[in-house]
C-alpha cells in the first residue's frame, strides 16, 4: 500500500495528483478498482449517508471507521477532517495521531465554519501546528475556504486572503494547501506562484487535469463530485427503467451484480508504492 512518504512525493507542481474522493467502503474499493492509487474521504459524501450535515463536526465516528475500513482493504486514503471536530488543536492532534496509527496517508484540515463564514487563521494554523507535532510523516493539506464561502469580497480580494491564509499555515508546517472553488486561470497562476508548497484544486468544469497542469497545480481534488453523481446516475437509471431502456445503454455503464458483489469481502485490489 502507498506510504506517506509517497503519497507526498506524488505532490509535483505540473504533474498533479489526481485524488478521487470516496464516501464509503463500496466507493473507495471501487475507485481501487478504477485505477486510484489512493483515495481521499468526502466529508459531504460521508455526512449525507450517515443523516448529518456537512461541516457541523458530527461524523469524527464515522469518519475514523471509514479510514480503518479502506486501509484494511489495502487502500491508501487521505481523509477530510472538516475543520478537525474541534477547536482544541490537542484534540485534534489526537484525532490525527489515531488517524496515523490507523495507516492513514494525509489529513485535510479547513478553516471555515458551518455557518458560512471564514474561521479565524490563528486557531487552524494552532491546529496544523499540533497536528504536524503528533504526526509528522502525515501529509497536511491546509484548506483554506476564501473562495469557498461568500465573504463578498472581489476576486483580488479573495486571492489575497487566500494566500495569506496559505503562507501561515505553511509557516505552521502544512504540507500543501487547498484552495477549493470555481478558479479562473489567473487566479489559479497567481496562486500556485504565491504559494510556496504543492497547490489543491476542485476539478474544474470545462479544464482537463492536462490544462490545470500547465498552470502548475499539483493535486486536483474531487471533492463531493463523484458522490453527486452517483445520485444523477441514480435517476438516470430509474427514469430508463420506467421508460423501459436498458440501464447503461449510453454513456453510463452499468456494472454487473457479481461484479460488484465481491467488493464486500472487503479485501480489494489495494496498491502498492
């Protein structure tokens, strides 16, 4: 299985990573089964399915058992921490520390609240600090939220916050950051140039990994994408059963019963590096 000291050399400004993000056991093994070196965790994906909201600090149980799970199987995984499940940076070293323990890769650790708005930079850079002290090998990937929630600040005005934000959590010893959002190309450029360590992006619509390259982004995220989907390709299939068309006649292939059947024995085809 990737180790974490791979699992940050992946991380090359040009070459970026590109991390598929799992919900559960089944998606994870299946995103194995697609080819993923390693996986990252949807904290939207995994809320949804457990009935909690996203970002509210409900899922630490159900967040840590899908770690153990995926690793059991042979699968690296970073996972999406939210904002930690608490703002005690030594909690949230704990956390982190079980999460080492467990054979986790990385962490994801963001700094906006459930309310919308940008946290305070102090109390996550306070948290990165911890979390590296517990868990040095760990990749940390600081996430910070600028363009993610609506502050109302203009497109320069988020940029400079963003790299702001960025400089003090490297300062505190993040291993890369994450600036999630719709990023247009100059944004991206001023960016991965102002921010001295590997740069996280969203799949962007209408970019190829090849485009997002060129800017010099080092990981593309997919955040809760896969997991929106999945619902979209759910109704897709329900509507072609009322209408009586075969499931996955077009674009959509539909994977066999026994196919997926055997990822329940839990074991997968795991990766190695």
């Amino acid at each position: 299985m990737l180790s974490p000291a791979r699992f940050r050399a992946l991380h090359r400004r040009g070459e970026p990573l590109l991390l598929p993000n799992a919900w559960d056991l089944a998606s994870g093994l299946w995103l194995a089964e697609q080819g993923a070196d390693v996986v990252g965790t949807t904290s939207l994906g995994l809320a949804v399915a457990a009935g909690e909201p996203d970002g509210a600090g409900a899922t630490l149980e159900p967040t840590l058992e899908l770690a153990r799970r995926l690793v059991a199987a042979g699968i690296a995984v970073t996972v999406d921490l939210e904002s930690g499940f608490s703002d005690d940076p030594a909690e949230v070293a704990d956390i982190v520390s079980n999460l080492a323990e467990l054979g986790a890769v990385g962490v994801n650790l963001e700094d906006s609240t459930v309310d919308g708005r940008l946290s305070d930079l102090g109390l996550l850079a306070a948290k990165v600090s911890a979390v590296v002290r517990a868990a040095p090998a760990l990749y940390v990937n600081a996430r910070t939220d600028a363009f993610w929630v609506e502050t109302g600040d203009s497109v320069d005005e988020r940029t400079t916050a963003s790299l702001e934000r960025a400089r003090r959590y490297l300062d505190a010893g993040a291993s890369g950051v994450f600036v999630p959002g719709a990023l247009d190309d100059r944004t991206i450029a001023a960016l991965v140039d102002g921010i001295p360590a590997p740069v996280n992006v969203l799949a962007q619509s209408g970019r190829s990994i090849d485009q997002l390259a060129a800017l010099g982004v080092a990981r593309v995220s997919t955040g809760s994408l896969l997991f929106r989907a999945s619902l979209a390709a759910v109704g897709a299939v329900l509507e072609d059963v009322r209408a009586g068309v075969r499931p996955g006649t077009g674009r959509l292939s539909v994977p066999g019963y026994d196919r997926v059947a055997a990822l329940g024995n839990e074991t997968g085809p795991g990766s190695t590096g």
